[in-house]
C-alpha cells in the first residue's frame, strides 16, 4: 500500500535526496547504490516530478552522501562504542548503508511529523537504533543522548535551512554536551543563498536556503572546540569519476570557476571542549572583540594581511558569540590594514629608551607583533574590566604593564614616569571620545612629557556618521561614535605638528584587489572628503 506524503516547505525537500539516491541506484556502476532508497521510494504515493531537480541537483545529493559515508564509516571504525547524531535525518538509510556496530549508539533526529513517517517507512529499530521527534534547534532532545562517548555528528543538507544564529549555537550546544568527537556537514557558499530564490526544485517545496558559509575557518572562531579537518567541494569529490558524462562536465566547469566550485562543500571537524573564559562585554568595550575576531579572521585566510596568532589564540579561549556583532570574513581587510599600517608606523617611530602609551588597547596584540627593544617601558591601557581580560590572554613582560584605567581619566598619567621621550598609539580609540575628551587628553600628553610623537587612526565627520548607522560592531553592540577629524591641522594648537596623514585609500595590500575595485578605489581618494573617510594620523611635539 503507497504511504501518503504531507510535508511541505523545508521538511519537503527531504524527498529530493530520496529521489536522487533512488535513480543512483538504478544505475549500472551507481556512485552510492542506495536500493533501499529506490525501494522507500517506490512505496511513497508522491509524483517526484513535481521536485524540479536536475541532474546538477541529484549529482551534488549521491556525491555529498557517498564522501559523508565514508568518513563516518572510518569514524565508526575508529570508535565502534561512538555515539552518533544523525540530524536532519529525513528518510535517509544511512544507518542500514552502514552497519551500526553493535556497541554504538545511532540517533536519527528530526521534525515529529518527519520522524512519524520515517518510523511508518522503515522497519523495526535495532536496540541500538533511535529516533528522536525533535526540531535539531530545540535543546531537549540532547537530555535523551548519553554524553561521554566519541560523537559522531552527521548532518546532511541541514545548515542552509537554519539561520546562521541557530546554526552557532546548535553546534556550539552539542560541543559542550559531547565534549569530544567529529562532525560532518555540508555548507552552501553565501552566494547560493540569494541565488537559490532561482532554483526550481526549492521553489517546488517553498523552502529557503538561510545560511551561506564563507570561510570554513570562521566556524572554528564562532565555535569555540571545533578544529577543521577538511574542506571538500562536492564538485571535486573521488565519485565524480562515476557520475553520467553530462554531469562531469558540468563539475569540470564548475570546478574551474572557484565560486562556483564552492559553491557547497562538505566539511569534517574535529572537536573538544575547550576551558573557556566567558565575556560579558557591552558598548565601546565589545566593539574591540569585533576587532579580535576580524584579526583572527585575517589570520585563517589563505593569504592573511596582519597574521596576527596571538588574536587567533585569544578568540579560542574566549566564551563569547562572535555572531552577535555580525560581522563576516569580508570585513577583516580593512581592520587587518589598519593594524599592520599602524605597525609599521610604531616600528619607526620606536627609539631606545622611550616610553610607549597603547592607550585603548582592547585584546590588541601589538606588543607581540612590534616586539619593542627591551628598554622600552610599554603601558598598555584600558578600562579596567577589559585589562583583567586581557592579562588572562597575554603573557607578562618585564617591560610591559598595564593599566586600567580609563583614557578620560585626568590622572591617567600620573602613573607613568615623564622623564622619557613618549610614542602615543591609539587604534580605534579616538571616533569615541567626544572631541572636548579628545582634546584634553591631547593637551594632557603634551603637558606630560618632554617630547614625543602620536600615532593613531582617525575617521571624518562623514564617516562617523555612516558607521553609527551602518556598522554592526557599533550598532550591535550599543555603542555610538563621536569625534571626526575633519581637518587634521586643527589639532596643531594643542602643541601638535602634524607629520603625514595616510588614507587607508592608499594601502598597498588594495592593489591586490579587481581592477573594477583598484578604480573605485582610486576615484575615491581624488575626492578629500572620501579620501579622510579613514586614515593615520602621525604628530609630533
């Protein structure tokens, strides 16, 4: 008797990889030999016409769940006790394709009415076999799961169809339940997220692809544990070689053009659970976390800018959502060109004997990166709470100390000894002070000390604005900016001489970019206001 189907939207598409993993079945050197899906498939009352899948779609679907097999089966090998987590499992045969050893513990997780059918379709479960009714982004399920063994969680054409809030924090719940194990997943590219508005066979099911994955990096950072063991395309997978002629071309191509080669991949991590140290971090004082985890962004890149290894290690040790502030991999450029432009201007400014105020110094590992002669007394200043962070991330130096204190504060430099020539460097610091702040703090320095020079990044009136409304580091974290240089001899009155403003326009790393890019670019630095939307200021006194 044909069991009737009453699914729709995203619980819908399941049918898709049945009906793919069926027709691979039927044919004479098939790249996964599925018969048990040809077999569900048959008994289903369902015109699979109506999915719309091409043969792109159904090629992508056997090639994902053939490489997804066999790792779990070199998993299971490895761990036969393991525990698996078999999410999003749809009417995926995965379990019979492998042969649960006897020792292991397999749950397939899924929507009630997903997991009511799948119970209807499947025969009678093994002792060691279960189904668990539960949408993968509730959190009670997870009680009915011992933890304690290797995990194995496996989750195929899952990620797409959540957000990217609910995707974090999924797996960093099942990171901290399990503790240690391995995942496998698959993720599309961001651009396939608005390009599958076009695609017929989720228009046929009205579901909608969410979460698009740039960096696989990325996950390790938001995912505190996670450690990336491998990033495939689906295009470039050893069953390839077994698909219909047509299609192979169809990967050839793809794979030629790298966009489209990633466009989905399947990923393998490791994972354990890492001691962590939990941040609680609002307003200005958050936005410096954005800036540590867009360094460590930098740092995965296949060709980073700053390589900046001390703010990879930090982010893996802190216990915070990155996500919240909503910034991708894309924006790390800019941060990374303006620390390394800052570098490169402290390396030069750097003379014997002196005195270094960091004032805002946030998780910024600039005292590493600049490696200062041993004679030269670096402060590193910051509130209080975020000095107390920052001394559990960084190793003491004899020639460092910190200070928490805040940089308004009127007696901030009493502390520090004012016989010795002074370079003062600020990153990210001076858009939020007030500019009656800014000043006096300026007039205090020049005050304080018999000679020496500023160091700091400085945005104009414009930009101000456009980063208090456009920006999510300061929009998400309830901060606000202030004080924009539009004129940077206007701060000469203060006993400053200005030495050189550098446009971030003019950074050498921008030439790597399009042509397209390098001329818009260019355009916008022929124009000062654009051109002073972010540069370096250098001053001396």
């Amino acid at each position: 008797m044909a069991e009737q189907i009453r699914l729709t939207g995203a619980q819908q598409t399941l049918l898709g990889p049945l009906h793919a993993r069926a027709l691979d079945s039927l044919r004479a050197d098939p790249v996964l030999g599925d018969h048990a899906a040809h077999e569900l498939a048959a008994r289903i009352d369902f015109d699979f016409r109506r999915l719309r899948m091409d043969s792109a779609d159904r090629m992508a679907v056997v090639l994902r769940a053939k490489e997804i097999d066999d790792r779990a089966r070199d998993f299971l090998a490895a761990h036969p006790d393991a525990v698996v987590l078999h999410l999003a499992c749809g009417l995926d045969s995965r379990p019979f394709r492998l042969e649960i050893p006897d020792e292991a513990r397999w749950f397939d997780v899924d929507m009630p009415d997903v997991v009511e059918l799948r119970d209807r379709l499947y025969p009678q479960l093994r002792d060691n076999h279960r189904t668990l009714a539960a949408s993968v982004t509730e959190t009670g399920w997870l009680d009915e799961v011992p933890p304690g063994r290797p995990t194995l969680v496996i989750a195929e054409g899952l990620t797409p169809y959540l957000s990217e809030q609910d995707g974090i924090a999924l797996l960093r719940r099942l990171v901290e339940r399990f503790g240690s194990g391995a995942m496998l997943f698959d993720v599309v590219a961001p651009w396939t997220v608005r390009a599958a508005k076009h695609s017929g066979f989720l228009r046929s099911t009205g579901a909608r692809f969410h979460w698009g994955v740039g960096d696989p990096h990325d996950l390790e950072i938001k995912v505190p544990g996670l450690h990336l063991r491998g990033s495939v395309p689906v295009t470039a997978l050893p069953g390839v070689a077994k698909v219909e002629p047509r299609d192979r071309r169809i990967a050839g191509a793809m794979n030629a053009v790298p966009p489209l080669r990633d466009a989905m991949r399947v990923l393998r991590f490791d994972f354990e659970r890492e001691k962590r140290i939990p941040v609680d971090l609002t307003g200005p004082a958050a936005t410096m976390l954005a800036t540590l985890h867009l360094r460590a962004l930098d740092n995965r890149s296949p060709e980073p800018v700053l390589a900046d290894r001390w703010a990879d290690a930090a982010v893996r040790r802190l216990d915070y959502d990155f996500t919240r502030l909503g910034l991708r991999a894309n924006n790390a450029i800019s941060v990374a060109i303006r620390a390394k432009a800052l570098d490169e201007q402290v390396r030069a400014a750097l003379r014997p004997g002196m005195a270094v105020l960091h004032l805002g110094c946030g998780l910024d590992s600039r005292f590493e990166r600049v490696n200062p002669p041993a004679d030269v007394q670096w402060y590193d200043v910051d509130q209080p709470a975020v000095i107390e962070l920052r001394e559990q991330l960084f190793a003491s130096s004899p020639n460092r100390r910190a200070l928490g204190r805040s940089v308004t504060d009127p007696g901030l430099l009493d502390e520090i000894p004012a016989d010795r020539p002074v370079l003062v460097v600020a990153e990210g610091l001076t858009m939020y002070l007030t500019r009656q702040d800014g000043e006096s703090l300026v007039r205090r320095i020049v005050d304080r000390f018999p000679s020496g020079q500023l160091l700091f990044d400085a945005f104009n009136t414009v930009s101000i604005h456009l980063n208090n409304v456009a920006n999510p580091a300061v929009t998400r974290s309830g901060s606000r900016l202030h004080w924009g240089i539009d004129d940077p001899r206007g701060l000469e009155p203060l006993g400053l001489r200005l030495v050189s403003e550098i446009s971030f326009l003019d950074a050498p790393e921008l030439a790597g970019y399009p042509l397209p890019a390098r001329l818009v670019f260019r355009a916008m630095s022929k124009i000062p206001t654009l051109n002073r939307l972010g540069r370096i200021l250098h001053y001396r006194f």
